[in-house]
C-alpha cells in the first residue's frame, strides 16, 4: 500500500496535540491519588462529627463492683511488715480486695521519711512510698489521704507525700497542691460507668484546721467542714459522671451511732449529686444503708492497723454493686484484725458478724431498702 506523508507542520501539530493529551491523563491519575487521603480525612471526620455518632450504639452500661477497706497505716508491727515485703504486706485480705472491680481504703498517714512532726499532736504516722506499692499489690486502686493524719509531718510532709504520689503514679484524692488538686476526683470508667471518687475529711484539730485546709494559696486536705467547697466539688462531678462517691472521714471515736455532724452532711451530700458515701475514723465498725436513695456507710473503723481490740479489731469488706446511679446490691466480708492485718471470717464466726454488721444500721436512720431518689 501506498504511504501518504503529511506535511512536517501537520506532523508537528499532531505530535503536540498527543503530548499534551498524556499529560493531560497524568495529572488527572496524578490528582486522584492526591486526593485518595483528603477522602480518608473527610470519612473519618464525618464519623466524629456529632449527627454520625447518633448512629453508633452508646456502650453498655453494666454493673460492676467496688470494695471499700477502711483506716490504714504502717506503723508498729506494720512497719516491719512494709519493710520486709510491700507486696504481701496487707496479708490474705488482698484476695477479697482483687475480686472486685475498684477497691479503695482510707491512707491514714503521712507519706514521708522526714519532716517535722505536727506539735502537740499525740500520734503522728508516717510510711515511706513503699506503701502505695503494698496497696496496689494488693488490689486497691485509690485511696484518700483526706484524714486528720494525712498531714502529720506538717507542710514538709505533704510535699515529700506529693511527690510520692506523683512518682508513684497512685491515685490518691482528698489533698493536693491546692484547694483544686485536693478536691479534684479521682475519674475512672468501668464496665461503661463513668466514676468520681472525691475525699474530704469532717475531722482536723481545731489548731490544724487553718494550716491543714487546702486552699487556692496553700496545699492541704480537701476539708469536709467547708462543706459549700465540698458540695461545689460534688455538683461539679455530677455533670459529668454516672457514678459519684464520696468518701469521708468523719465521726466520733468508739461512737457506734452517727454523730450530728454526719447526720447533717450526709443529705446535703446526697442532694447535691453523691450516689455513695462511705466513712471511717472511728476506730469501730458503724452502719449503712439507704437514704433517699443513695447508699451511705457511716464507719469503716480499722483495717490495716496496730490497733485490735474486741470492737477496735472488727473489720471488713464492703462490696457494692453500681449501675449507674443505683446501688443494686450491699455485701460484707467480715474480718478480724491479726498481726496489724485484717484476717477473712469464716463458718459460724462469719455468719454471726454480717448478722452484727447488719445490726448497726438501726441506729443510723438509714433503711434496708434502696428505694426512690
């Protein structure tokens, strides 16, 4: 067959017209790989916006449990205790304290080796950091150090705890840098609930009030007898928790009932947004139950502690069940302090102390039932 060439110039028109063309196909493949992660972006941003996540199924709230343990320290035969073995150092009641999903215990001293302490004051306590590796080896996953021993060794004492528990990395409530840190809950989500566990102590010295008082200017303990402050950290907590707990140190020594004190501040508590109240410092076990449809728990009394007298040395766990804001269910674990560490009941002996246990309710004016908020 006979080939027709083209001029040159229409020759070199046609090659343009192709070169062009492929690069016009280039940059289009070119841009749309470009574009491929801004797609990505704009997907992803469409799934955290707001109206997509009313799509998504909101987690399941179920119920979980949290055991309270009450007063402890590390001092006289505990000490030796600490220093030999942190990890076993809380004893056999560590099994009850692990089955439970949180637990939490009063930390009644200070965190320190040094410091000065406070004048006048006729038992001081102290432990060195080792402590908060005794109590999470045991299962406690917070404590509050909101107690009139929490400052012992004064200003020094509570720097030196401070950076205890920051080195630690242990969660503590109820004393900070200031009056924001020492009421600031501790905040944790469990089985879909979000929980705030705040600590304050109703108990300080008269001549310790003052200085032992966390404010915006001075560190301390976050104090239950400013109880506007108090009802302030708890409203707060309210908006944004399924879940808040108060745990206090209130009450009157080897006072079995209630004092007038705690009877007054356990409804402004409740009215304020707390779904649980728990308490120690008595030295004995004091009751709880129902108020208007919270749970309160007047004593824990001791628990890790030198002190074991026939009532001074009746201790326990107290496993509630949470949903949310309800209780759904009380159990406790009875013990006896031996050695310094609360010792798990059992047969008869542990039937008859819940059936005790049960019994210091009567005088809290607390009911047996949860009944309506």
């Amino acid at each position: 067959m006979k080939r027709y060439l083209l001029p040159p110039a229409l020759r070199r028109a046609r090659a343009l017209v192709a070169v062009t063309a492929a690069a016009a196909l280039l940059t289009a493949a070119c841009s749309a790989g470009e574009q491929e992660p801004e797609g990505r972006a704009a997907e992803s941003s469409v799934e955290s916006a707001p109206q997509a996540k009313t799509t998504e199924p909101k987690p399941e709230r179920r119920p979980y449990t949290i055991s309270f343990g009450g007063d402890v320290h590390f001092e006289g035969v505990l000490r030796a205790r600490l220093d030999a073995n942190p990890r076993t150092a809380l004893g056999p009641i560590a099994s009850v304290l692990k089955k439970a999903d949180l637990a939490m215990v009063n930390l009644e001293t200070a965190i320190t080796t040094g410091g000065t302490p406070a004048p006048g004051k006729q038992f001081t306590f102290r432990a060195p950091p080792t402590a908060f590796t005794a109590l999470k080896a045991a299962g406690v996953d917070v404590a509050s150090m909101a107690n009139n021993h929490g400052m012992d060794y004064m200003q020094s004492g509570l720097r030196d705890s401070l950076a205890a528990i920051r080195k630690s990395r242990f969660p503590i409530v109820g004393i900070g840098r200031d009056d924001a840190q020492a009421y600031r809950p501790y905040r944790t989500t469990v089985n879909g609930n979000r929980v705030s566990i705040i600590g304050a102590t109703q108990v300080l010295d008269a001549e310790f009030i003052q200085p032992w008082t966390a404010t915006p200017e001075q560190g301390g303990l976050a104090s239950a007898k400013d109880e506007d402050r108090l009802i302030q950290a708890v409203r707060a907590a309210r908006k944004n928790s399924d879940t808040v707990i108060v745990h206090l140190h209130w009450g009157t020594e080897l006072e079995k009932c209630p004092n007038p004190a705690q009877r007054a501040l356990a409804p402004r508590l409740v009215a304020a947004g707390a779904d649980v109240i728990i308490g120690g410092h008595a030295h004995i076990l004091l009751g709880g139950g129902y108020l208007k449809g919270a749970y309160v728990n007047y004593g824990m009394g001791n628990f890790v502690f030198y002190n074991s007298g026939p009532e001074t040395g009746k201790t326990g766990v107290l496993t509630l069940t949470v949903q949310g804001r309800k209780v759904l269910k009380d159990q406790w674990t009875p013990a006896r302090i031996n050695g310094g560490v609360p010792v798990p009941l059992t047969g008869a002996a542990r039937t008859q102390a819940v059936k005790e246990w049960r019994g210091l309710r009567s005088c809290t004016g607390l009911s047996a039932g949860r009944g309506d908020r």
